[in-house]
C-alpha cells in the first residue's frame, strides 16, 4: 500500500477546516492541523489518531509558519497538498470599522496565504507535484457593501489563485479555489448568523462537511484533471 497522500490545513480548529481534516483523514490522507487554539488541534489529533499532526501556528507569524512547515516535513518528507483556509472576518460599515481590523483581515486571509505559498510551492516545485486549495468567499466574487475589506482579501486571494496557477501550471501545481457561501462555523456570532441567513431569505444554510466533501471531490480526481474553481452555496441563498 502506498504512503497516504500528506495535507497542511491552515485553521484547523473549528468550522471548515476542522471539518475538512476530519473529512480527509477518514479519507486516508495525512493532516497535518494548523492553528492558534493548541487545546482545540490536541483534541482533534486524538480523534484522528496516527492520521494526524497539531501544528501550533499563527499565519501571521512568519517564523511559526515557516516552523510548523518543517515540521511537517520532519515527520512526513512531503506536503501534497496545502489547504490556505485560515480566516477572519470583520464586517459593518467602512466608517465604523477600526484600522486594526483592516490589518487583521489583510494579515490572516491575504497575507497569511501567502506566507504560506512562499514556505510550501518550494516543496512543491521539488516534488514535482502538489495540489493548493485557497479558501476564499462567495463574497469575493458578488461584492457587496458594508464588507469591503473582507471582500477585498477575498477577491484578492481568487486573484492571487488564477495568477499562480498560470505560473505555476508546467511544474504540475493545481490549484483550486473555493467560494464558500453561508456556512454554519465560528466565523459568525450566532445570534448575527440567524438574522443574516433571515434577512438574505436563506432557509437552510451550508454545514462545514458539505465544503469539506467538495474540497475531497478536488483532491480526488486524477492527476491530469484540475478542478479550479469552485463555488457553493446554500440553494436559497440569491447572491
Ligand atoms: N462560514 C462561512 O460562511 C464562510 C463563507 C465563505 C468563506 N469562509 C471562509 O472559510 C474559512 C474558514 O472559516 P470558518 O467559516 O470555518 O470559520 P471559523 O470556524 O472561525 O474558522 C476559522 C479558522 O481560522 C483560524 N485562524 C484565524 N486566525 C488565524 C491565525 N492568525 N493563524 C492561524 N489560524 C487562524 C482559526 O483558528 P484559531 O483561532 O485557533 O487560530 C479557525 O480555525 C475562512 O477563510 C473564511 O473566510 C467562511
């Protein structure tokens, strides 16, 4: 039997990420978890056993990102895939808003992202092969008013996406990008969750497996094949 597939999955601790290691271990594949709430990845890493590695890591640190990479190295010898889906959100209207959470928005979706390509293509491009999912929103392609920092980190990482694919397609790297709609995690306040999914008529919305198995239909399909792209949302939801 082969050597299970290795992944690096950035926000790892709750929501989409959490979901989507869980996803991808049932699966077979190697997860390495990344993230800042250290009792949330040991937890996590108990439930997946051998199948698993809690990786203590801020992407908006550059020396924790670049250590939680060889670690994963030091374990495994390879990354396969990298999985950019650590993120904040902080909406409401741009006058209201202070400049520190424009910085945090652009360090962790946007800058955190990158941090991460620059410590992991390398590998990549050694190995010859590897696969990047970046998790960006629904909200960078519909841009909508009372969000513009968010959505600008969004679109900028669907940007970033399509451009680094270009680069990077002769060296055999897929990526993907995924646009998420309304999904149930921590990423929404649940009282703010309820009146935003009443408000945009939105009657049932995305649970984080459901983004999870499409991240796994990607990454299962065979190496000439290149999912690039992939948008899901809620059926009601009209944006
Ligand atoms: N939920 C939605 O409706 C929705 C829709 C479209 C797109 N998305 C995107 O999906 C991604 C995952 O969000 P989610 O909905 O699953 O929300 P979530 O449950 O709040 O998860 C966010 C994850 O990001 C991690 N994170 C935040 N800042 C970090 C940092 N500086 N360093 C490392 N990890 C950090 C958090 O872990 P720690 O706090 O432990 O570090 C957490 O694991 C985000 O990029 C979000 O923008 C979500």
């Amino acid at each position: 039997m082969s050597d299970p597939k290795v992944v690096l999955v950035t926000g790892a601790s709750s929501g989409i990420g959490q979901a989507t290691a869980r996803v991808l271990a049932e699966n077979g594949y190697f997860v390495g978890m990344a993230a800042r709430r250290w009792e949330r990845l040991e937890a996590l890493a108990r439930e997946l056993g051998e199948r698993g590695l809690p990786l203590q890591c801020d992407v908006t640190d550059e020396g924790q990102v670049r250590a939680a990479v060889q670690e994963l190295l030091d374990r495994r010898g390879r990354i396969d895939v990298l999985i950019n889906n650590a993120g904040v959100m902080r909406i409401g209207p741009f006058l209201d808003q202070p400049q520190d959470n424009d910085r945090l928005q652009v360090e962790t979706n946007l800058l955190g992202s990158l941090r991460m390509l620059r410590a992991v293509l390398p590998v990549m491009v050694r190995q010859g092969a590897g696969i990047v999912v970046n998790v960006s929103s629904i909200l960078g392609r519909a841009i909508r008013p009372g969000a513009a920092v968010y959505v600008a980190t969004k679109a900028g990482l669907i940007a970033l996406t399509e451009s680094l694919r270009k680069e990077f397609t002769r060296r055999n790297i897929r990526f993907l990008v995924v646009e998420p709609g309304m999904v149930r995690t921590e990423l929404h306040p649940p009282a703010e969750f309820e009146q935003a999914i009443r408000s945009a008529g939105i009657q049932k919305p995305l649970e984080a497996e459901e983004i999870a198995s499409a991240i796994l239909y990607a990454l299962e399909q065979p190496e000439h094949v290149a999912v690039s792209e992939i948008l899901i949302r809620p059926v009601t939801q009209e944006l």
